[in-house]
C-alpha cells in the first residue's frame, strides 16, 4: 500500500467508524422510545452528554468552620448516637488520609462536624474522567451550609461521584444541608450546561421507612419521573409519599430488593435531574417519623449513572483539521483569506486540498466583488485574478514535493 493510499484509508476507517456510532445511536433511540412506557424507564428518551463517575484519584480540600473527624473506620449504624459521635477523635485540620464509612460498600470519606448555619466549601481537583458533551472537567466546587437547628456530621467521598452521607444525632430534628455544585473545566472557568445537550445526574436511595422521609428539596434541576419509581416531585421537593423498604409496611419491594446500585429494582427510591446552567442546587432534607429514639441520617448520590436507560451521543472521531500558516497575511491589503496565502502540507492530504479548493472559490467570489459593486475596471480584477491563480498553482507544487519527500 502506498503512503498516499495509506492515508486515504485512514480517512474511510474513521467514516466507517462514525456511521458505525451513529447506528448505534439509532439504535439505542429506537429501544427507549419502544420502553418508554415501561416500569424502569423514563416516558421520553433521555440523551446523556455528561461523563461524571470513578474519579477515585481526586484530590479533596475541606474549608469553612468545621472539625474534622479523625477517626479511621468508622460504622454507619453508630452514627445516629451522640455519645459515639461524641467519643471520636477531632481536629481543626484536615486528616491526609480518608475515614472508612462502612456501609455494605466500604466508602473512602473525609467525615466533619458542621454546626447550624455554619458553611463549609469542598474542592475536588484531578479528574481523569469527567467530560460534558466532549469538554473534560478538570474539578468541582462543592459548597455545604448546615440550614438545620443541631450539628450535623457530614461524609464527603473522597470521589466526589459517590456523592455524600449526612447523619444527626437528636431525636426527632430535620437533616437539612443545603449544597450548591460547581463544575470546573481545565481552564479553571465554570462549565455552563445547556438543556440542548443534557447533562443527567442520578437521584436516588431515597428512602421512606418507619424513622424517617428522605427528601431532596429546593433544587433548580428539571426533575423526570421514572415509570414505576415511588419517587416522585411534590411542590418543591422529591421524595416518596408510601414506604419504600418494607413490603409488610405498604412498599412494594423490601429494602433488600432495590437499595443498592447493582439492583435491577434501584430505580425504585430513584429519579433523573436534567441539570442546567452552571450552578447545581439542592438541599438534602430527611424528616422524622417521630418513632426513632437516635438521630436519622441520609445518604445522596451525586454521578452520572442513572437508574434508567439513557441514550449516550454519538462519538464522531474527526480528521484532523487543516492548518494554514500564512506566511502573507493580507495581499493588495484589503484580502484577509485568499489564495495567497502559502500553506504548509501535513498528513491530512485530503483536508490539504479540499482547503486549496475553497481558497480558490474565494479568490473567485472576491474578484467577482471587485468587478460588480467596487467600481474598479476588469483590468484589475483579471490582474488579481491571475496572481491568485499563480498563488493557488504554488501550492499545489508544494503539495507534490511533500508527497515525494514522504515515499
């Protein structure tokens, strides 16, 4: 095969491979139209532009009126009592290493006290990841205030996509921690989210059971219900108005069936949030029941995988876009981008030529200009003509050398 030969089938590998992704985003539009008026599925197709998920290599930093809590292991049923909480090990600095939360799935955390109406700010950095619609994200900004009457003790993942666990320690008192989120792009500027290509984050493990309602509230995302979830959207919050964890109590699965991200069921305590702009607000509130002795706790995830089916964009590769180096920017002064410019061959011969071609064409329409509403004679209008000509003619012979230097 020869180099020219080469090249070219590079250019149909990369056609083939995009008609192969847009199939298959045909496909996957054809299966959530045909479901989507099925338990597990949203009513309407859903397209995910967002990449936010297993960025365990993240770093974290912890600011704001907080203690630390310092303690290594630490198990998620101790912490509704306040002499346990009480009995940790605290400190004004931040611990190099996380604590251990141990839920059925150990979670790496960096556990604080907040104090009501105090404020604390998180920022991830490093994600290896993270992108929307293509753009990486580089970071986040997490900012947490206590809206609460007591202390609540707070459990930031250290992957910020495992979201975060909040617990109190008195009788009958509302959680109520407020978040704002903050995308960050490797330029260190906000990434705004457009409603055109949406960015989906999953809402779920919202429990309902005999000591308490977990809620989320006071949130700026579109909500979109998922057949069969007990979740759904009452004036300003999401939550559910039946028990979800037990079927001898009026759900209709038992806790077991569903709260966990490798149930078929996790749809269940679950619901989609179609975010947009650059800020994502909402307020993580659980209500007693007023039958549990302890504090009341609530775990909320915060990543891009969804308990439903969603359809994932294409991913078009492109041919490495044409580079021109002028080496003359502008000729008889007033032509900014015509054909006398001098380009430079790259790898990317088709793209070479197909810019030789455009340059023509507007080296023609800009002499067609000149001719038919400047006033100037056709004497210079053939005149620049010619010298385009010439310009375009050059680059060609340029072309010819590259392809002989190369084989």
């Amino acid at each position: 095969m020869s180099y020219i030969e080469h090249l070219f089938s590079n250019v149909d590998q990369i056609a083939k491979d995009n008609r192969a992704e847009i199939d298959r985003y045909n496909k996957e539009l054809e299966y959530a139209k045909a479901n989507a008026g099925k338990e597990g599925f949203v009513s309407k197709p859903l397209t995910q532009y967002l990449i936010f998920k297993n960025e365990n290599s993240a770093k974290v930093n912890i600011t704001g009126n907080v203690k630390f809590i310092t303690t290594k292991n630490i198990s998620n049923s101790d912490l509704f009592k306040k002499e346990y909480v009480d009995s940790l090990t605290k400190s004004d600095r931040q611990p190099s290493n996380p604590t251990i939360l141990k839920f059925d799935v150990p979670l790496e955390t960096y556990p604080f006290v907040l104090q009501p109406n105090k404020s604390a700010i998180i920022n991830y950095s490093g994600f290896t990841n993270a992108t929307y619609d293509g753009q990486k994200i580089s970071g986040l900004s997490l900012f947490l205030k206590n809206d609460s009457s007591v202390d609540e003790v707070v459990f930031a993942a250290k992957d910020p996509s495992k979201g975060l666990a909040v617990y109190n320690q008195v009788a009958n008192t509302p959680i109520n921690l407020s978040t704002e989120y903050q995308f960050i792009d490797d330029h260190g500027k906000a990434i705004s989210f457009n409603e055109d290509k949406p960015a989906i984050i999953g809402i779920s493990s919202l429990n309902h059971n005999n000591e308490w309602i977990e809620t989320i509230g006071s949130f700026n995302f579109d909500n979109v219900d998922i057949n069969g979830s007990a979740i759904s959207k009452h004036g300003d919050k999401l939550y559910s108005t039946r028990n979800t964890d037990s079927v001898s109590q009026g759900s209709k699965y038992n806790v077991s069936d569903w709260d966990n991200y490798s149930k078929s069921l996790f749809y269940y305590g679950a619901s989609a949030a179609v975010l947009k702009g650059d800020k994502v607000k909402y307020s993580i509130q659980t209500q007693p029941t007023g039958s549990f002795q302890y504090g009341i706790g609530q775990w909320s995830t915060f990543s891009s995988d969804i308990a439903t089916f969603v359809i994932h964009p294409p991913k078009l590769q492109k041919i490495k876009p044409f580079v021109a180096q002028c080496r003359k920017p502008k000729c008889f002064n007033d032509c900014e981008d015509c054909c006398c410019q001098e380009l430079v061959p790259n790898d990317d011969i088709k793209g070479y030529i197909a810019n030789l071609r455009l340059k023509l064409e507007n080296a023609q329409s800009y002499v067609c200009s000149i001719r038919n509403s400047s006033g100037r004679d056709t004497g210079e209008a053939l005149s620049r003509f010619a010298y385009f000509t010439w310009c375009f003619l050059k680059n060609y012979i340029n072309l010819l050398a590259y392809i002989i230097k190369k084989r």
